[in-house]
C-alpha cells in the first residue's frame, strides 16, 4: 500500500500566517504540521509515500522533508497542485504513484493521537473498495458527516446545517486503484472543487465501503481554534503513539 500525504490549496482560512508560507508548514506545538501525517503513515507501516503540494512555496517541502529518511520514510515523491481544485482533483495526481495498488490517504492537516495500523490492516484484509475513519465530534458541521444504519453507511453528507450524527469523517480514507476511475467521472461542486465526499458516496452506492472509528484523539489544523487545539493536544501527550 502507498500512501499519499494532501498538502495543496491556499489556506485562505488562516491568513494572514499562510501569506508567508503554506499552511502544512506552520508548527503544531513541536513540528512543522506536514510532519504529522507522513509520520501517522510512516507508524502504520506505510514508507513508500507522495507529497501532494501547493501554493507559492512548493519548494519548502523538499527542503524540510528532503528524501524522507529522518521521518522513517524509504521513498518520497512530490506532486504539485495548481489553485483550490479540492481534495479529490489533489488525490488525482497520485494515479501514478499508486502503481495500480491501494493508497492511504492522509490530509495534511490532520493530526490523531493514536496509530491507525490497525485500521490499516484491516483494510488490507478487506481487500478491495474503500475505507473511512471516523469520529464523534462536538461540531459536525464543519465536516462530513455520516449517516448510519447499523454497520453500514448510508450516505455522507457534506457539512449539513443539521447533520444526521455526531460523527464526523476523518481525513484518513483508504481506496483501491478504482478511486481514480471514480475522480474523473467527477462534476464540480458548488464551490468550484472535485469533492472527496462525492467520491466516497460512489463507493457507499456501490456497497465497497467500510468504516471505523478513530482510536484517540483526532483533529485538523485548518482554522485558528483547531490550529491552537492541535497544538495542545501534542503539547499534552504527543501524536501517532503506539
């Protein structure tokens, strides 16, 4: 399994600090806040790794990754995406890189207590379709959220002003190599982007979706209050432990 770390976009929602830099560089506590997901992938036992980036400084992830070996990484690849096309346009220019296998998916700015090996090895046992994370939140809205029946997840629906469950989709998904023949059937969304969401709902109607919930603590550092929230939650026990 490959993985694949998604660090494009402007992150106009943390401005002005990304007028200077691009938001996966900024520090979490300790660490610049790419570090955490290649690190997450890295526990999981997934070393063969693509940087997907973005924005005007490309070039500073090189820098502080370089070939990946101070992060356990044995292979590192880097991918650059043009403006805000979306997650599932970002995930696109991982085609090659996948090599016709199963990718783990991580965004760049999502950080969780715990490693998800074991979510990892399930899904290598699964096989096939695709895998998402999942946890309860105290604001829902601002992700995707599942609705549920059973075992089974009925849809997803993108931040709803009344979400049908208190859980949120993490930004850890699993896929087959099918996801990118998914990506290029793709409209865009209201907002001018190719959703991720949109992509894991084909899956759901095909019925190849799984899901678990997340081990720990989870959060993205996207806005100011989760960029502050992630760096406590290091700051009092650490990320990606064991």
């Amino acid at each position: 399994m490959k993985g694949v770390v998604l660090a494009g976009g402007l992150g106009t929602r943390l401005y002005p600090l990304t007028k200077i830099t691009n938001k996966h560089l900024l520090p979490v506590y300790d660490s610049p806040m790419i570090t955490y997901p290649v690190e997450c992938l890295v526990k999981a036992g997934i070393t063969d790794i693509l940087v997907v980036t973005g924005g005007n400084n490309p070039g500073d992830f090189l820098r502080l990754l370089g070939n990946g070996r101070q992060y356990g990484v044995e292979h590192i690849n880097y991918a650059y995406q043009e403006g805000e096309g979306g997650i599932a346009e970002a995930l696109a220019l991982a085609e090659a890189h996948a090599a016709c296998g199963p990718v783990c998916v991580v965004l760049g700015d999502n950080l969780v207590e715990k490693t998800i090996k074991s979510a990892v090895d399930e899904y290598k046992k699964q096989g096939k379709g695709a895998k998402i994370l999942l946890k309860e939140v105290d604001d829902p809205q601002r992700f995707g959220v599942p609705v549920l029946a059973g075992d089974k997840v009925v849809r997803i629906e993108e931040k709803p002003r009344n979400p049908a469950s208190q859980f949120a989709v993490t930004g850890i998904y699993m896929y087959d190599f099918q996801v990118f023949d998914f990506i290029k059937t793709l409209s865009p969304s209201e907002r001018g982007e190719l959703e991720i969401t949109d992509v894991n709902n084909l899956y759901i109607n095909q019925g190849s979706m799984t899901w678990s919930v997340l081990d720990g603590w989870w959060t993205d550092a996207g806005t100011f209050d989760s960029l502050l929230k992630a760096s406590n939650l290091v700051a009092a026990g650490g990320a990606n432990k064991d």
